[in-house]
C-alpha cells in the first residue's frame, strides 16, 4: 500500500514524487506554472520557517508552506539522520 503525504511532511534532504495537486484552481494553475506536475520527483533541498526550497526540473524554487499543503505524494527517499531509505515505490 503505497501512502500519500503532503509536501511539507518532507524533510531535508527527501525525495518526493507528485501525485496530484488540490486546492483552488487558481493555486494548481500557479503550481503548474512553476513545474509541479504529477509524475515529478522533487528534491527537497532545505527548510526555512516552515517554507521550502525544492529543486523541480533542475531549477531552485521557494514554495511557502500554505501552498505545501496543496502538493501530494509519495516520499521516494526519506532522510533519517545522515542515512537515506528508500521507499518500496518504484517510479
């Protein structure tokens, strides 16, 4: 059973594969403006107050926590300590 999380349940360092986008429409058309589509894998590659700095299409993007929240998926790797595990999901 594969589970689903919110983007702002990852921490540094996770991998993250979108599943699909929610919220109002406005917001899903802002957040597939910027690259985040289903089937992508973004890098989380560091937290600040709640907000995030994600690597989507080899581009640096800051998403503040609000708009997280709108972003499901499934955790690919899952940073523990300085050990990565990875998820039994294959892409």
């Amino acid at each position: 059973m594969i589970t689903m999380n919110k983007l702002n349940e990852c921490v540094s360092g996770d991998r993250f594969i979108i599943k699909y986008l929610d919220g109002p429409e406005e917001y899903k058309r802002h957040l597939r403006n910027l690259g985040f589509v289903p089937t992508i894998v973004i890098n989380v590659l560091s937290i600040i107050n709640n907000d995030m700095i994600v690597e989507v299409f080899d581009s640096k993007i800051a998403i503040n926590c609000e708009m997280c929240d709108y972003i499901y998926g499934t955790i690919l790797e899952k940073k523990i300590g300085k050990k990565k595990i990875l998820s039994r999901f294959k892409r």
